[in-house]
C-alpha cells in the first residue's frame, strides 16, 4: 500500500493560524477540496473541518482514475495537497451557527511527486521557467458570460435573460441585481472587484477583477465562473460561458491582459519608445504572433468556440497587432508605467484558465529566448479590409474549426513543450474525440434545411 503523502510546500504557521481562526469564528463545518480537471471543469472533496490538520498535511487522498484523463485504475491513488492562500468561507453558505469553506488544491502522486495531469502544476512549470530569466507573470482576465432563464425543473432554457445592450442600466438591464450579488460573492471570498457592465449582447455580462500573479489569476478565473454559476441558479437563471452560444449576436470572450516584472519594474514598459513598449514586449508580442496558431485548440477548445471567431462580430479571428485597433488579435492598452501590458483577445471563457495563461506566456518566453522581431502593427479596420487587402499585409487567419486548430497544434512545438506529455496526449485525444462526435452527428440545421426538400 502507498505511503500516505507528506506535504511539500512549507506551511505558512501564520496563514494557517488565520484559517483556523476564520473557521471558529463563522463556524465553518466543512471543507471544500478543489481541483480542475484537464478541460477545467472544477471538481471537489467534501471533508469536515475537523480533518483540517490532514488537510493541510497533504493526506487526502482520490480515486484519479475517476477523472477522465487523469490516471488508469492501477494507478489511482492521488493527493490534494491545498493552496492556503485560496482558502475562502462560501458567503450563500453562511447561516446562524454554520458555514462552508474551500481550497484550491494541487495535485501529487503518492511518493510526493507534483502529478503530470494536474493543470495547475503545468502553469507552475510555467512560472518557473519565466523565473529561470528573472520574470513574475502578471495576469488579468476579463470573462464574459450570459444568463438565460430556466425552466420550472431548474433546467436551463434557450431564452435569454433580458433585451438590454452595451452598459445599458436597469430597468433594461435584468442582470443588474444578479451581477450585484456576484460581487457581494466575490468580494466577501477576496476578490477585488474593478468593473461590472452589461455587455454588447443581449443577455451578456461582465465583471472584471483585478489582476494577479498568473497563478492567482488562474485560480481566480476558475473561482470566478464557479461563483457566476451558482450566483446566478439561486435567481432562477442559468449562467454558461459557452463562447457562442445565440446565433447573430457577439459571443463571450476572455480577453487576457499578460506582463512580464522583473522585480517591481514592469519589463514591457519603455518611456523612450514611440508605443512605450520594451525590446522584451515587442519579443514577447512576435512569440504569441508566431504560436498563436499552434495553441488555438487550448485557448478556444470547442466546436462552438469557432462559431465565435468570425469577422462581425468583435471576436478577432485575424493574427495582427496594434496599440489600439480592437480589431486585431493583440491590442495594447493606453494605461503604461506599470500597467504596460499585453492583450491576446481571443482566448474565450470555456478554456481552461490554467492552460491558456500557460501556453500564451510559453509562447512569449519563446519570442524573448529566441529575440524575434514583431511585425508593423496593423492600426487600420482588419474587419473591413478585403481579402486581398490583408494578403497585402501579410495578415493570417486562425484556424477556422476544432479541427484545423488541432492539426496546428500537432504540426507545432509549444503546446507539447508547455503542457507535458500526460496533458497533451490526454488532451489531444479528448478534443478529437470531440470533433469526431460533431462531426458524424446529425444536427438540426441539417433537419431543418434537408430533410423535406430531399
């Protein structure tokens, strides 16, 4: 029998001290132990509080040949070992005398060796590898998402929520006291809350929060869509970060805001530069340019997520840059000095958080290690040029199907070098497997315009 895991990361005496304080204070009982798995979809162990000693030590343990992925049946034993820093009371637990808390967890195998399927151990190998050249990641997401009504069983129905556009306030906007009690939510677990809006589509959202070190910010992200979700069912509406999930109208992106510090100085900014970008910026722009294609199927991982990137529609599907031009794939934010930071604005909500800030930073290490060059930026409309006018400038597309983004995953290098090979190949087996079930599958626009004119 395997040896139970001790702990490998050193406990904060100080932190952990709060956590039981926290605990008798709101009269936590128990403890939610989360992870995600290889698409992101969050998972937990429920203990009692009293275990919290175990907890903290490292010896939980799961069955991983449950998660589809993970790891096979004579191999099954994994341990959660918890981030303290996540620990959080889950405010719609809080009642006279009880509530509920959680952590976020890594992974490790039983003789205390990170495991390769764990996401959120392929981000810290990420993170070390930015280290190994003096850099700390700094992650802002922005996750849109909409809300649509449900049915009297509680199932989510296809009507959406409200008619209300782009920062329309109440009484158009319905969503507005939903996205009120998010941000109780939210910020009663840590967050801090810097804007929150009606979208461009009807029945479309936006919170954002403050960035992070880009393991706080996965952490955040995957924290965020949990708390959306469960926000949004105690109203009687179904929230889903499907990218496209209404025909006609704009899809749900997560644009991600990435720079790189060396200290406390932000390496993209560069006062004497015309854009006030550094050397290292315009390296790292060209290395998300040159790989963007290669990582597509991890930052937009479904069918349903090329429904989204078409022309129209605010999402860009064409690879260019620009200061400002929300048009191209990469944009570059007015704030500078220690804002500086770097826009890749197609990723969408549905990816799993962990990988995407992987595999975006791995491609810009890429362009700092190898010193590539980035193009001219592109400043004009991309969406109205003709496409004779962007084979002019050189300006490519991004895979247009699931399918054509994991043939250019596997022709490429960086999502291999990134996520490891239990990830990759598991990954890349599943997305297929996927694809395959689309593709053979008989759909109702087929129904719809075949079925009685043949």
């Amino acid at each position: 029998m395997a040896e139970t895991l001790i702990s490998k990361t050193p406990v904060d005496a100080t932190t952990l001290e709060q956590i039981k304080e926290t605990i008798k204070e709101k009269s936590v009982e128990l403890l939610h132990l989360q992870f995600v798995d290889i698409e992101g979809i969050l998972k937990h162990i429920t203990v009692t509080s009293e275990q919290l000693e175990d907890v903290v030590e490292g010896k939980m343990m799961f069955d991983g040949s449950s998660i589809k992925g993970f790891s096979p049946i004579n191999k099954s034993d994994l341990y959660l070992q918890p981030d303290l820093a996540t620990f959080a009371v889950l405010p719609w637990t809080v009642e006279a005398g009880y509530a509920e808390g959680r952590f976020l967890c890594s992974i490790y195998n039983p003789d205390g060796t990170p495991f390769d399927g764990d996401t959120r151990n392929v981000l810290k190998k990420t993170v070390d590898r930015a280290a190994d050249h003096g850099y700390t990641i700094s992650v802002g997401p922005e996750l849109e998402f909409f809300l649509f009504k449900t049915d009297e069983n509680g199932y989510a129905t296809e009507e959406i929520s409200d008619k209300a556009g782009y920062f329309e306030p109440s009484p158009h906007d319905l969503g507005e006291r939903v996205r009120l009690e998010i941000y109780r939510a939210l910020k009663a677990m840590g967050f801090t809350i810097e804007a929150s809006h009606h979208e461009v589509a009807e029945g479309q959202h936006e919170i954002n929060f403050k960035y992070a070190d880009v393991l706080t910010a996965a952490d955040l992200a995957t924290t965020y869509k949990w708390v959306v979700k469960t926000v949004a069912k105690k109203f009687g509406l179904h929230a889903t970060f499907m990218p496209k999930p209404v025909f006609g109208i704009n899809g749900s992106g997560m644009h991600v805001n990435m720079s790189f510090f060396e200290g406390s100085e932000n390496a993209f900014y560069d006062p004497s530069d015309e854009l006030q970008l550094s050397e290292k910026a315009y390296q790292f722009i060209a290395g998300v340019l040159e790989n963007v294609k290669s990582f597509t199927a991890v930052t937009n991982p479904l069918v349903n997520s090329y429904k989204r990137l078409v022309p129209g529609y605010e999402a860009p599907c064409y690879i260019a840059w620009s200061a400002s031009n929300r048009s191209a794939l990469i944009r570059i934010p007015a704030k500078k000095g220690l804002a500086t930071r770097v826009e890749l604005r197609c990723p969408d909500p549905s990816s799993n958080p962990y990988l995407t800030f992987a595999v975006i930073a791995s491609a810009g290490l890429d362009g700092i290690e190898k010193e590539l060059q980035a193009p001219a930026p592109i400043n004009e409309d991309i969406f109205h040029m003709t496409e004779e006018e962007r084979a002019f400038l050189g300006i490519d597309n991004l895979p247009g199907s699931l399918a054509d983004a994991l043939k250019a995953l596997e022709s490429g290098e960086i999502a291999s070098k990134t996520l490891g090979q239990h990830v990759y190949s598991e990954y890349v087996s599943m997305k297929k497997a996927e694809w395959d079930s689309y593709r053979t599958a008989v759909h109702a626009w087929e129904i719809d315009n075949y079925h009685t004119k043949f």
